[in-house]
C-alpha cells in the first residue's frame, strides 16, 4: 500500500511518502509557515524522490485539526480532492493524536497541546495502547488550567507535547506526577508516524463532505445562533 | 478543454470550457443564504462553506460536461483578487488536480474573468474597454490588445456594489441588496437629487462614499422629523446618482481611448438601470459596440475564468504548484493614465 501522509495544523509542515511498513521519504519544516505555498511543491519532491506517481497513490492520511483554520484547511482541501480526484481513500487522523503518537512507551499518557492564545488551548488526553493514542480526553478547545487540572487528576506521570512549553508553570501548580522531559523533535508532528498507524484505520466514508475538525463554530456563527436557538442550521449552500 | 475554478467570495464554482467560448458545465454553489444571516459575507464562515463543495463542484462539472481527466487540457484557478482564505480552497484544490493528473495551471486574475464573461456573448475585439461594476470593485480597464490589461480609473473609496448593500441595509434590504434597489429604482423618480461626486474631476476614478452618506443623512434625518420616504424614490434616486457616475465617467473614458468593444461586466452589471444607460449612451457611438456579460455570468463563476484561461493557455501564462492566492491582485494601471 502507497501512503502520503501530511499535516500543516501549526506552523510546522509534515509530509511523508510510506510503502506499506517502509518510510520512503519524510520531511519536518519549522521554518515557515507558507504551507499553500511549500506543501504541494515538498509533495511532489517526496514522490519524486520514492520514484512514484500520484496515480500510484492507495491512500492519503491526513492530519485533519484542530489547529490553525487555515494550515488544517489546506492540509484537508489538498488530501480531501488527491482522495477524490484519483478515487483512493482518505484516513483522518486528529492533529493531536498525531503528536501522540511521537510518544513509543507503551501506556503513556501524553497531552498535546495547541495554544489557541488567550489562555485557551486545543488539547487531548491520550494513552498509548499497543502504539496507538487512544483518546481519554477528548479533543476540546479549553481554557489551559480546566484541562491541566483534568489532566492532573489521573495522577500519573504525563507527556506534555506541542506547545505545552508556554504553560510550563501552570503544568507545575496543577499537575503534581512527574512530566517527563521532551525533546523538542517531540513538539513537531512527524506524519511518517501516522502513516504507519493510518494503515489499520478505517477510511472516511465520504470524501466529499469531509471538513477539518475546527472544534469552533466561527464567532458569527456562534452569535448568530445564540440569538436564533430555533432556527435550523442545516445547509446554507445552494447550487444555482 | 480546461477545467476551471473559481471561489474568490461566496461562490464555490467548477467549469468545463471548450474552446474558451463554449460551456460544457458551470457549477456554482452559492453561499448567500448563510451570509444572509450576518448581513454580509463572513471571511472564515466562507471558507468553511468552499471547502464543503469543493469536491462535489468537481465531480458535478465533469459528469455535466460528460468528460474525464483525459479529456482535459488544462485546469485553471482564480487566485486572487478576493478574500484569501476562499481563494486559497480553489487554489490548493486546483493545484492539486492538476498535480494528479499532470496537466498544466493557469493562474487567473478574478477581474480578467469578469470581462471575459462578456466572450460567450461575441468575441473580444481590440482594443477594448471594459467598465466592471461588482460587490468589491469599480474600474475602467483598457485592452490594448489580447492579454493585456491597464487599469484607467477605479473607485477611490466603496465599490458600488458595496453601496448598495449598505443602502438596502438602510432601507431594511437583506443583503445583497441590488437586486431590490433595481427594481424600486424601477418603480420611483429621481426626486432627491443626490450628489454625483467627481463627475467633473479630470480623471476617470469613481467616488460613492459621498453619495452614500448623503443617503444616510436624508433618511435619518426624515426619521428623526417622523416622515416616512417613499423607497421607491430614494432607490430611484440613489440608482440614477450612481448610472450618471460610471456613466459619465465612461463616456469620457471612451473620448480618451476610442475602442472598438465598451465591456460591461461584473455583478453590478446584472443592474437593469445601467446595462439600459449604457445602451442608450452607446447607439448613438459609431465606432464603439456595447458588449453586455450575460446575465447569469455577471455574478462570481467559473466559466468565465475558463474563458480567460484559454486566453492564457495560448499567451504561455502558466503557473506551478508554488501558486498562491494574491488577495490584492490588480492590474497595472495605464502608463499614461492620470494617477
Ligand atoms: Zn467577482
């Protein structure tokens, strides 16, 4: 099976090209954030590099937020229409999780975190299950010290990924286990991880209503619903 | 054969285009009732809305056209003007089309797709000038001769369309308001009289902020003195202070550059008020043909970008999978115009 994997949910770029179990080509860039630029192009290279053409593709495995709306949405866009375009399948794979499964101790605990600014974070709680980030909090978009004193309570050595180093302080004062020291290669998503993962799971049954996962309705909308708790938010989109 | 996208606002849009005159498909999905809701287009709401249909659009205008990727010769995109993050969702779908099935991207500018709306009408003849009126923009463009564009004049503050929204807002219009405003504008006189700015000046840019406000003063003045105007005057006042701007301003602009073509595109160009000015102004010009966009073609879609892009193809202008959206993409202005 030809995987490409990719994730741009943050600021760094992540693509690699597996064949079955056998990592082809893998690449991690921190050093911009032009992903509507850099992806295809570092897409292209890969193949190139694995002596494969698109149509040689089985599968995309795509990091599908949360994260910036942008960065998941060109991640998302370019693996949902590969998907489409030459009619393989799409695996989805949480953001989080992706830097969960950096983490190879089996029954670990690890919490990735996003900054979301403003004390919020987009954040999960996963356990390492036979190399696998199995969710025990539940991705969410929070304020920082309600998920640090969730996390806290299973009072357990953890690993805080991603940008778990703006919070280091409160990581102290709410969470009294251990947090085992991490590597900075750790924070970054290495996508060769979950095409590996990716292979076992179940492909999204429809490519072409699939959307990133923002875990925010946009302010407007979320406004406007507010004020119209009645109204059916059904599809707003007509073709013409 | 060209696969062309566009989804620079609130239209997510897939054509197939042959021959850059003939539609095979034209897909657009319209985002206006989710919009309707905030009064006006919301940037991240219409990205996330793009990237819903973008696939279907695809999908939807292949079957429509009953052709396959090996078909195609071409994919073209628009990318840019217009707000980036719904660019980006055509750009990046584009560019990975083409990618997958190895065919060349043509990069289009949204404006030159306006005017070339105006090509499943009659052929663009040269030279050419082109009044676009939308939501976003207000411009005069010279076409010297096939693929090339100068920008003669532009709005110096609101585009028109974006004026009358906000009127409409004024009159309790929902957005987007053009359409009412044309046909009260229909229905009532020119009794208020407001200002036609610049229509003087020595130049060929446009200005619609003066006129906006002074239709917010009447009106806010007649409710605070409890008397109620008649819309269908104040729509017919309003329409008639904007035609005589950008018609004026265009007659002045044809003195200057005698064309063969005077191009009326753009969503505003859908306005019954104007395309019926512009008729009028043009029978009596001997040397100038009025070439009207088709009304369906006026709004935001993709067949007139696959329109342009056969222009393009056949000029070399292509792009690589480093495209990127340009939200602020405009024309060169005119070496010799006023600015
Ligand atoms: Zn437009």
């Amino acid at each position: 099976m030809k995987i490409l994997a990719i994730d741009t949910s943050n600021r760094p770029l992540s693509v690699a090209v597996l064949d079955g179990t056998t990592v082809l080509a893998a690449i991690t860039v921190t050093v911009h954030q032009k992903h509507a630029e850099y992806l295809l192009p570092e897409i292209e290279r890969l193949l190139a590099m694995a002596d494969l053409q698109p149509t040689d593709l089985d599968r995309v495995v795509v990091a599908a937020g949360p994260g910036s709306y942008t960065g998941i949405r060109i991640a998302v866009t370019t693996a949902k229409t590969l998907a489409a375009t030459l009619d393989i399948d799409l695996v989805a794979v949480s953001s989080l999780a992706t830097l969960a499964a950096n983490v190879p101790v089996e029954g670990a605990l690890v919490a990735p975190m996003f900054d979301a600014r403003n004390q919020n974070v987009f954040a999960g709680l996963y356990r390492i299950k036979q190399g696998v980030p199995t969710a025990e909090i539940a991705d969410t978009h929070t304020d920082v010290t309600a998920f640090l004193t969730a996390v806290g309570e299973y009072g357990e050595p953890v690993w805080f990924l991603g940008d778990a180093d703006h919070f280091r302080d409160l990581i102290g004062t709410t969470v009294s286990a251990a947090t085992p020291a991490v590597s900075p290669w750790l924070n970054l998503p290495q996508v060769a991880t979950i095409g590996l993962l990716g292979q076992k799971m179940t492909p999204v049954s429809d490519v072409d209503r699939f959307v990133p996962n923002y875990l925010r309705l946009t302010q407007a909308e979320a406004e406007w619903r507010a004020k119209n708790p009645e109204e059916d938010t059904g599809s707003y989109v007509e073709k013409i | 054969m060209i696969l062309a996208f566009e989804s620079s606002c609130d239209e997510t849009s897939v054509a197939v285009i042959e021959d850059g005159h003939k539609i095979l498909s034209n897909i657009v999905a319209t985002q206006i009732k989710s919009h309707q809701r905030f009064g006006g287009v919301v940037p991240e709401v219409a990205s996330r809305h793009h990237i819903e249909e973008v696939t279907l659009c695809i999908k939807d205008a292949l079957a429509e056209a009953g052709v396959g990727y090996d078909d195609l010769d071409a994919v073209a995109v628009t990318y840019g003007p217009g707000l980036v993050g719904a660019l980006l969702i055509g750009v990046t779908a584009a560019k990975t089309v083409a990618f997958a099935h190895n065919l060349p991207l043509i990069p289009v500018n949204h404006m030159a797709g306006h005017i070339y709306a105006a090509r499943y009408v009659e052929p663009i003849e040269f030279p050419a000038l082109a009044l676009l009126v939308s939501g976003g923009h207000t411009e005069l463009v010279y076409m010297p001769a096939e693929n090339q564009f100068e920008i003669i004049g532009e709005t110096r503050d609101d585009a028109a369309g974006e004026a009358y929204d906000k009127v409409g807002r004024v009159m309790g219009v929902n957005y987007p308001a053009g359409k009412t405003v044309d046909e009260w504008a229909h229905q009532g006189k020119d009794t208020f009289n407001f200002p036609r700015a610049m229509e003087k000046d020595d130049n060929f840019d446009f200005s619609f902020s003066g006129l906006k406000s002074a239709f917010i003063n009447t009106t806010h003045h007649a409710d605070q003195i409890g008397e109620t105007l008649s819309k269908q005057d104040l729509a017919a006042s309003f329409q008639q202070a904007v035609v005589d701007v950008l018609a004026e301003k265009t007659q002045r602009a044809l003195a200057d550059y005698p064309v063969k073509q005077l191009i009326l595109a753009g969503g505003v160009a859908a306005n019954r008020g104007l395309r019926e000015r512009l008729e009028r102004d043009l029978s009596s010009n001997p040397t100038t043909h009025l070439v009207k966009a088709p009304l369906k073609l006026c709004g935001d879609n993709a067949a007139m970008i696959g329109a342009f892009a056969y222009v393009a193809f056949k000029h070399g202008v292509f792009a690589d999978a480093t495209l990127n959206a340009d939200p602020s993409l405009e024309f060169d202005w005119a070496a010799d115009s006023a600015k």
